[in-house]
C-alpha cells in the first residue's frame, strides 16, 4: 500500500518552454537552477546548463568540481561534449559558502584542475550522466555548444526549497 508521508502532496513539472526561457537568458557558460523542491527528507535541484566552445588545455588537465554532499545527473538535451570524471583535484579551492554557487545550485563542492585518473567520454544527446559525490567532473573540451539538465539531490537541504528561476517565475 501507499504509507502516508509528511511530504508534499502534488509533483512539481517544469516545461520544456520553461527550461528554454531560462537557457535562452544564459551567459556563454552557466549553470541556472529552474527550480529546487522540497520531496520531504530532501530538496531536489533542477538545473539547466549551457557551456558554449571549451577548447582542449594545452597540457591536457582539465578545469571542473567536485560536489561534496550532491550526486549530480545529467541528461544531455543538445550539442556534444567530450565530459571527464574522476582524478584527484590539484590544489582545490573550496566554493565560497556565501555564493550563489553554493547557495543555490550545488552546495559544499571543490573548484580546480585534475592532471591524471579522469576518464573521458564524448556525451550527446538523449545522455545521460550520474556523478556520485566527490567525483571531478569538468568538460575537456566542447567544440560547438552542450546543453544538459541537472538533477541535484540535496540530502543536507543547502538549497533553497521552494526557488524558482526569476524568469519562469509567475
């Protein structure tokens, strides 16, 4: 049977024109929370992103993050990109707690540059991608444009339940 919990009662949608509206408004490369929802025992994030021409670094690391508390999955929606995961961080730096990156899109996570141990897969669309927590990821190199949703579970409710991007706010 169905056990009666003290979380919401109704799911929450996000429409594909809703998730365009907001990559339509985004920078060369971002990442845009749609919205962040309160399922009960956690608070899941919903992100759009877009990264616009990475080229290969030169001595072949590759820039990204690590999110400490957050398993991330990606669903490639358009573009390609040849994505790495893994390695250890070289000289990390903690995500300041006082901004956005933080607050509103990925919690606790480590910036830096990983130089050996990734793997490298090229994703498209229809992809999809699961990053468990403390796992590098960072893009090695896009040649046009990726575009992907992000799903973000939040065990630690760091993200603010009940946001909603101020473009598909009604």
């Amino acid at each position: 049977g169905v056990t009666e919990n003290s979380g919401p009662k109704q799911a929450t949608y996000i429409s594909d024109e809703e998730a365009k509206t907001v990559l339509k408004g985004a920078p060369p490369a971002v990442d845009q929370q749609l919205k962040v929802v309160d399922t009960g025992k956690y608070n899941v994030g919903v992100g759009i992103v877009h990264r616009g021409k990475i080229p290969a670094r030169p001595d072949g690391s590759v820039a990204g993050i690590a999110h400490h508390n957050q398993t991330e999955t990606y669903l490639v929606v358009s573009g390609t990109g040849l994505l790495a995961t893994g390695g250890t961080i070289q000289d990390g730096t903690e995500v300041p707690a006082d901004g956005q990156v933080y607050k509103v899109l990925n919690g606790p996570s480590l910036n830096g540059v990983v130089k050996l141990g990734f793997v490298t897969r090229v994703v498209k669309p229809g992809d999809i991608v699961v990053i468990p927590p403390d796992v590098f990821h960072g893009w090695a190199r896009v040649d046009d444009h990726v575009d992907y949703l992000s799903v973000r579970p939040d065990p630690d409710r760091v993200l603010p339940a009940g946001y909603v991007h101020p473009a598909i706010k009604k």
